[in-house]
C-alpha cells in the first residue's frame, strides 16, 4: 500500500496512528464491498457444502447496519458445529436476505421508532423428520404479523401488500422456489398485531450426515 | 327349441356306410328344411368337405378302411370350429369318450331315435352359429382395438411430451417422431436406457439413476427436473415423472421441456437478487461514507504536516483526491436510489425555488445580489419530488453567485407551455460561459 512509503520519513508526531486508521478503514470498505459482490456476482451452477452459519453472518454482514440505524435488535442462536448442507450458496444467502428485509418492513410498520420489542431472532439447529436430519432456519419478528387471507398467497409471484413502497412481490416465491430446488420446505405462522416466523428445513447433505 | 335357424338353410354332412341310415338321416333332416349331403367312404367324405362348407357333421366311427376317429381329426384339420357328432353302435363308451377328446362335440348310440337325432343336430348347428358368431366379434374387437391403439399412437408420437417405456431388460421404447421432436435424436441410437442416461447432464445423472430404480422398485416418482443434451447439443430442462406399469416389469416416463420456465424463474430470481441488491447497497453506501470521512481526514491531518516540512505530498494528495471521487460517486449513487424511493407528487413550483432562495438569502443581500421572482400564480402543477427539484433549484442559485463575485442580479421567470409542461428560467448577470464550458456543463 502507497502510505507505507511514509515510513522513509522521520514521523514526529501521530503519523503512525493517522496512517494506521487509513489503513483500517479502508480495510472495512474493502470487506463491505467484497461481501456486497459476493452476493451479486453471477452465480455459478455448482453445488457446493457450506454451513448455515455461515451464510447467515454473510447475509447479516450486509444488512445489520441498515437494521440498527431503524433501531431493531438482532438476537442469534446458532453455531457453526451444524453439519453443511448442499446449496448454492448465494441462493441460499437470497433466501436469507428476503426473510430479513420481511421482517424488517414488518417491524417498522409496527414500531416507527425505537421499541424494546423491535427484535428479529434468528435461529437455526438440527431438526429430524420423517427419519431424515434437517437444518432448521427460523426467522421470527414481532411485526404487524400476516392476515390469515395472506398467509396463503404470500409464495405466489407479484403478490405484495407494498407495492406503493417498491415491493416487488418477488422475494417469498423466489425463496420458495430456491427452497424448493434444495428439497427443502418453508413454512409460515403469524398472528396480526403479534408476530410472524418462517421456517425453513434444508436437508443435511447425506454423505456428511451418514458420519455423524 | 326355437328353431331360429329356420330362415337360412342349414348344410349338414352325414357320413355312415349303412345305407338305411344314410336314407333315414337325410329324410328326416331334409323334411326340416336342412340342405344334407352323404357320403358313404372316408373319400368321397373329404371330397364334399372340399368343397363346401358345413354347419354340422353326423359321423360314424366305424367306417371301411378308415377309422371314424381319423376321420374326425382330418375334419378338424379343415374346419376346426365344425360340429362333429358321432354315431356309434359300441355299447362301449371308451371310443365315444375318445372321440370327445379329440373334439367330437357329441355323440349318438345307435339305436337313434328322430327326436334325438333332431334334438342334438339342432343343438350342435346352434353352437357352430354362435361360435361363429363368437368369433366374429372377436375379430371386429380386435379391429376396433387396433384403430384405438393406432389412434393412442398417434396421440403418443404428436404429444409435445416425450413419452416412453424402459424395460427392466434396459430396452427403450418410444415413438420415433416424438424423440425427434423433443430431442433430436434418431430412434436407432436410442436402443436402451444407455442413451437416456449418456445425454443427461453429468450433474443429473445420478437423481436419473436413482429415479428409474424407484419407479422399479414399485414407486412412482413425480416432477424431478433435470437437464438432458439434444443433438443439437444444447440443454434442455425436463420435469419427469415415471411410474411403474405392468406388476413392475416396465416403467413408463414422461418427459416434458421446461426450459422456458426455468429461464423465466431464473430471470425473476435475478430480478429479486437486484432488488436485493439495491436495498442493500443504499444502506451500505450510507456505511461506507464513515470510513471514507475517517480516511480523508487523517491524510489531510497527515499531509498538512508533511507540507510544513517541505516534503513531498503526491501520494498524500492521491489518496485523498481519490477518496474525494468514491465519495462523490456514492453520493451520486445515493441521489439515484432516493429518487426511485421518492414518490413524484403534483406540486407548485414555487415551493422548491423559494426554498431554494431562502438557503441563500443571506448570502446574496451580503454581496449585493438582487433577486427578481417572476412565476405567476396560476402556473400549473408539476409531478415531482419537492426535495430533489429543490437540491436542483440550489445548485442552479449557487452557480450563479458564483458567477458574480462582484454583485449583481438573478432573475427567475416560468410560464405554462403546450404539451402539458412548465418552462422555468434563471438568468445573472456573472462572468458567462464560453462556447466549450457550455458544451461541457451538464455533463456527468
């Protein structure tokens, strides 16, 4: 980097500590941007392993600050001793990245500023069913929650209650979808004026599973 | 009985070598309207059987030379569906009883009375009418089933599905047009399962593999989606399902192209990914900004010392120029994002301009610029985002005061123009632009 050349020169006052902090902040920059074009690249076609905790600290790298300068607190309970799952990482990160900017729309319609209960929870752990190990991701807020005459159409395509502020109506039949090719399943339970949480189940990639 | 074979007359054959018998016989037949023939010897037997053909057939068992039983079969051999009756004077039934599992259809034991005689002659030309009858439908049954199937041919090889067969053997059955049309292949290099899996996607195989022997194993499997290679050597997306038919020894699959619907969800989920994309990136230019105002500050703390020494401060100045640029392509980047966010509203223009001013009021009374604000009352609305036209407004206010560092006068005008738009002016007094500064001053 260019600024080291500065170390030729006698520093008689805080040169280092200026310098220092350049160094450290462009660092930052650098890893706010390579984790946006993670995310933006053109994907690949190719499976790969990865782990859930993971992808979410990706996920949650890009859009944290957005969600604490709305004054909404992220509590997460997951580690990264999960077994993988086959993915396409980036769809799985879309999948991600949907669910939270749901919840986050939710929880600002409901608390316009500041509240004690404005909290996204973010879990994810085993989970068995029908004989087969899933990975569980659960994503709950305490938003305005879905109508029950939502909650059937919200996985259809263009079915949006924000079309005024530039919602899509993309995002939950896209996850559907993406969940859909990695023979997993999303569910939904929400009570208006309470809470919602998404459920999604991954199934754990099997030749990984039949060591554990 | 009824005697419904009344209305088309009846041929039957009597062979026997007692004379009387034959004489009685075709009397009595022939008084109820059978047309009869006799024969006296196994030859001149097989010389009517040439030439005709016969409803019912009286035979001896006992004939000169040939055995009645011989006979019978020779009969068969011409005419299995006639009614062979044997007449037998042997109070032994071990003949007769052989003669019905050569085919006889019945037997009479001499002495035979009329009613007998009748009674199981017309039972015997009854069964030969239905049998025929039988095996007429039989035949229009198999015709029938022959056009539905060339009829269920047809619906199989112009289905825009591609619909097959795999045996256990391995062997691939489908319809030669149909594997054109939706693959391009040639039936004859698509023999077996082989050529199936040989086209499908590496990646694909295995779920293809795994498929096939679940849909052997006697479960059916719906809507897999993989990518299979045409002649052409481009990828198609196929949804199969396969189910087991016949107890298992064979599945049948079908296959239809869904490379349409795939590009399409492909586009929607870049569609989403971009919005994503937008969301995120608005925020994290909002994050960037603090670290770039920490890297500007320090090198110019860093370069301000530098100069008082007297050395050199390219790099310094590098760094910080460089800075300025990101900062103020992010700014911009920003402003873009804000205006998709913002709703366009209809407004009256004033407000923004007058906004615009007051920012500056103070500014131009200080160095003796006059403001002259000609917009009638009446203009008519605008849609717009009054933020945005009034940061638009500002910049215009401040070229000018720049433009006149001695004093002077700005003078804004608007007026209603056709085509449903509002014309808005603003003039100084200042130094000008020249010709090449002109061309140049909207530019990016």
């Amino acid at each position: 980097m260019q600024i080291l050349s500065l170390r030729n020169y006698r520093l008689p006052t805080n040169w280092g500590g200026y310098a220092r902090d350049i160094v450290q902040e462009t660092q930052r920059i650098a890893d706010i941007v390579r984790e946006l074009l993670t995310f933006a690249r053109q994907e690949t076609n190719e499976h790969s392993l990865a782990n859930i905790a993971d992808i979410l600290d990706a996920s949650l790298r890009l859009i944290t600050t957005q969600l604490e300068k709305n004054g909404i607190t992220l509590e997460r309970s997951y580690s990264l001793e999960l077994p993988p799952i086959r993915c396409r990482m980036q769809r799985i990160q879309q999948v991600v990245l949907n669910l939270l900017s749901n919840a986050h729309h939710a929880l600002n319609a409901r608390y316009p500023q500041y509240d004690s209960n404005k909290i996204i929870q973010i879990r994810a752990g085993l989970h068995s069913r029908d004989g087969r190990s899933y990975i569980r991701l659960s994503i709950r807020d305490h938003g305005i929650g879905i109508p029950p005459e939502y909650q059937a159409r919200i996985f259809e395509p263009f079915f949006t209650t924000r079309r005024d502020q530039g919602g899509t109506g993309l995002g939950l039949s896209v996850s559907y979808g993406i969940i859909r090719d990695h023979a997993g399943t999303i569910t939904v339970a929400s009570v208006v004026g309470n809470y919602t949480q998404f459920d999604v189940d991954f199934p754990v990639a099997e030749d990984v599973d039949a060591q554990s | 009985m009824p005697n419904h074979e009344a209305h088309q007359t009846q041929r039957l054959l009597i062979v026997d070598d007692e004379r009387s018998i034959r004489v009685t016989f075709h009397d009595i037949l022939t008084s109820q309207g059978y047309a009869v023939d006799v024969a006296a010897d196994v030859e001149s037997a097989l010389a009517l059987l040439e030439a005709h053909t016969f409803d019912a057939i009286l035979l001896d068992i006992v004939l000169p030379r040939v055995n009645g039983i011989m006979l019978l079969e020779r009969i068969k051999a011409y005419d299995p569906g006639v009614p062979v009756v044997m007449i037998t004077g042997d109070p032994h039934l071990a003949t007769a009883t052989e003669a019905l599992r050569l085919g006889a259809y019945d037997y009479l034991q001499k002495p035979i009375n009329r009613r007998t005689l009748l009674h199981v002659v017309r039972r015997a030309v009854a069964t030969r009418h239905l049998l025929a009858e039988k095996q007429a439908l039989e035949r229009q049954l198999a015709q029938r089933l022959e056009a539905s199937e060339l009829a269920f041919d047809q619906v199989v090889e112009h289905s825009a599905d591609l619909i097959f067969a795999l045996q256990r053997t391995g062997a691939f059955m489908v319809s030669a047009t149909s594997l054109q049309h939706h693959l391009g292949y040639a039936r004859e290099h698509w023999q077996d399962v082989q050529a199936l899996l040989r086209a499908c996607h590496p990646d694909d195989v295995e779920v293809m593999q795994q498929a096939i022997q679940r849909a052997f194993e006697g479960q059916p499997v719906y809507d897999i989606e993989l990518r299979v290679r045409r002649l052409d050597g481009t990828w198609q997306w196929e949804s199969l399902v396969l189910y087991p038919v016949l107890s298992g020894h064979s599945i049948g699959g079908i296959m239809r192209d869904i490379t349409a619907r795939k590009r399409m969800e492909q586009e929607i989920r870049h569609a989403d990914r971009l919005a994503l994309l937008g969301q995120l990136a608005s925020g994290l230019a909002h994050e960037i900004g603090t670290p770039l105002n920490i890297i500007a500050g320090n090198a110019e703390l860093i370069r301000m010392d530098v100069k008082e020494q007297g050395l050199p401060t390219a790099e310094l100045d590098a760094i910080i120029e460089h800075v300025d640029r990101i900062t103020r392509l992010i700014d911009k980047f920003l402003t873009l994002a804000r205006a998709q966010e913002l709703p366009r509203l209809p407004l009256a223009l004033h407000e923004p301009v007058l906004d615009a001013l007051r920012l500056l009021e103070t500014r131009f009374s200080r160095e003796a610029i006059t403001v002259e604000v000609d917009m009638p009352a009446d203009l008519p609305l605008v849609l717009g985002a009054a933020d945005q036209l009034q940061q638009v407004f500002l910049n215009i206010f401040v070229n000018a005061w720049h433009a006149m560092p001695h004093g002077g006068a700005v003078t804004i005008t608007a007026q209603a123009c056709p085509e449903r738009q509002v014309q808005w002016c603003c003039s100084d007094t200042g130094v000008g632009m020249d010709a090449a500064h002109l061309a140049r001053a909207c530019e990016q």
